[in-house]
C-alpha cells in the first residue's frame, strides 16, 4: 500500500448577510453571502499511509506540528458525514497536519478556512485513488466543506461567495456554495478588511451551539425572511457599488446576528466592551471625516472593517491613532477581498 499526500491552502471568509440558523444535514435556514480573505487561511496537508490501529477512523491532527485533540471530535463527525462518498478515509492511517496564518483561537473563522482545506486534500485524494479526475471538483469540495461546516462552503472560491437557495439566483444551492453571478461594482473587487483583535481565545458559545438556538428562537422566521430581502438589496448594491448603502446594510446584518444572540434561550453576548467602544469610534469617525469606513461582525467579540482600498491611508491612521489601544496587544490583521483555494504542491 503506497502514501498519498495532498496540500491545500484555503482563506477565511467574513459573510455580509450572515448564515445563523440551519436544519438538519447542514442546511441553511437562509442564503448568505461573503468576501472571501487573503491573509487568513489555513494550509493543509494530508497523508495516507497503511492503517495502524483497528478504529473505525485511523487519524490524527497536528497543529503547528502538535497533537491537537480538541479538534479530533468534528473532524471524526464530517468522516461520518462523508464516508458513504469516501470509504477510502477507513482504509488509511491518516494524518492531518494543519497551520492558520491567523492566531490559534483568535476568533477568526478557523472552521470556515480549516475545514474546506480539509475538504478539498480528502476530494484530491479521492481523484488519485480513483485515478480520475472530480468533474465539478470546487463544487464537490464546496459540499464536503458544507457537511464540515457551513461557512466552510464558501471559502474555497474567491471574491464573493453565494451559499444557499435565494429567487434571485437559479444557480443558487443550500447543497454548495457557488461564485456569486450578478454584476459587481469595481470598488468592490478589491475591497479592503482589516480584522481587529479584540479578544483572543475560545468563545463561551460555539457556532454550532449558537445555529442550534435558532431552533424555536422567537423571532426566527423574521429574521430569515429579512436575509433573504438583504440579500436581494445587496444584490443591486454591489452592481450600483452604492457604498453607503452597503454600509448600512452590512452593519445591521452584523447587529441582527448579536441581537439573535441576545434574544435565545439562553441568551449569550459575544461582543466585549472593546467591540462596541470601536462600534462607537467608527461611526464617529464616518460622521466627522466622510470616510466611507463600516463594520460587521463574526460570532465573536473581533470587529471587522470594511472600506473600499481607497481610503486605506485615512483608515490605516485611524487605526493606528485611535483604535488600536482597545485591541488585544494592539493586534490587527490587514486582510483585503482574495482568489479563492490554492492547491499546494
Ligand atoms: C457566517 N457564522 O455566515 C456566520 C455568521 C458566524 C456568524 O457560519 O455549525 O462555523 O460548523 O456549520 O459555519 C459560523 O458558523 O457553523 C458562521 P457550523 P459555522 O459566516
């Protein structure tokens, strides 16, 4: 039995109509829409090699070159997931060794980078096991991602990034992710994220736990029905590249997704005092100077930023003069809109 190795490397992805809420089998409860990064992603090799011990799954995960057992448990569910596509994951020992460019639980979407790398090494190997080419390869890799985790989907193409069925888009699919297919505005083509660090470490709720509060959550089938309306305004928005339109809407996509935080049972908030002191000093900012310079959020404390690259000497300043004192050891990420999932060789 000969060694199979394959490598990807693959970004984060920051949603501008936020996925909160899925049904069974990683299916959203609505469409979303994101920019994939440039700067933050994980690199990803896996090996095949003979099968050491008799466990249903052979596998390990090294971060940065350690064990890392914490991540053992999801990954083990998405083989479950996956298997009846890909029995080949029981026949091999199997190592996984993975890096983020980002920092270790910085709060940036390490399972949106992390699993589609994954994604994409386990379907390489399954071409060369099978000694065929995957027709749809980024397609299939978008689904496997999905099963790992749904923001996954998005990340392994570049610019913006569609998940999930909307009436706008007929080739729009809760099964995967697909390129976004309407008209976009220069302006947003290479549109700029700086990633603030507000808080490091892990969250007190996870994602998945979060999604399963949209269960019976009261407000609910109002906030599904207002994604797909944000996703039918932004839609024109990134043709017109209105940018203060998108502002507006972007920001109140990322205040909705606390709000439903807030408003579950239980309720939670992952925002910090730091998150809403720089909330503050943005719009502060954009009213005093102009700058078209707007936030949104993840399900974290971290509060992204995003301008068009034009205004990237007035927001760097900012930055560096007024923000920078609430951030975690003063650490911020210059990230911008990026191409998608490399293969590594
Ligand atoms: C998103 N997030 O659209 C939303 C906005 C966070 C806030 O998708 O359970 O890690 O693995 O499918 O994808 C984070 O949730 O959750 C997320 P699972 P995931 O990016």
């Amino acid at each position: 039995m000969s060694i199979h190795v394959a490598k990807w490397r693959s970004p984060s992805n920051i949603a501008l109509v936020k996925y909160w809420g899925k049904h069974a089998n990683q299916i959203p409860a609505n469409p979303s829409l994101s920019f994939t990064l440039n700067e933050c992603y994980t690199e990803t090799e896996v090996t095949f090699s003979p099968k050491q011990s008799s466990s249903e799954f052979d596998f390990e995960v090294l971060l940065d070159g350690k064990l890392e057992e914490s991540f053992k448990p999801k990954i083990e569910k998405f083989f479950k997931t996956i298997v009846h596509k890909a029995g080949f994951l029981k026949e091999y020992h199997i190592s996984i060794k993975t890096h983020n460019s980002f920092p270790h639980s910085s709060g940036i979407a390490s399972s949106a980078s992390g699993m589609s790398a994954l994604a994409l090494c386990l379907l390489t190997l399954k071409s060369r096991l099978e000694e065929k080419e995957q027709t749809n390869f980024l397609q299939k890799a978008s689904e496997w991602a999905r099963l790992g985790s749904g923001s996954a989907s998005r990340s392994v193409y570049g610019g913006l990034v569609q998940w999930g069925e909307s009436a706008n888009s007929p080739s729009s699919n809760d099964q995967y992710a697909t390129p976004f297919q309407g008209e976009v505005h220069e302006v947003f083509k290479t549109f700029k994220d700086y990633v603030l660090l507000v808080e490091v470490g892990s969250k007190s709720v996870s994602s998945t736990a979060g999604h399963g509060l949209m269960n019976n959550h009261p407000f609910a089938k109002k906030r599904f029905e207002q994604a797909h309306k944000n996703l039918a305004k932004l839609e024109s928005i990134l043709e017109s590249g209105n940018l203060e339109a998108f502002g507006n809407l972007v920001e109140s996509e990322a205040l909705t997704l606390h709000a439903m935080m807030m408003t579950s049972q239980p309720y939670f908030i992952l925002m910090k005092p730091n998150t809403v002191k720089i909330i503050d000093l943005v719009w502060q900012f954009r009213k005093e100077t102009n700058t078209p310079l707007y936030f949104t959020l993840d399900a974290g404390a971290n509060v992204h930023l995003l301008f068009p690259a034009s205004a990237e000497n007035e927001v760097k300043t900012f930055v560096e003069s007024e923000l920078k004192g609430y951030l975690r050891d003063g650490r911020y990420i210059k990230d911008s809109v990026g191409e998608g999932a490399i293969e590594l060789k």
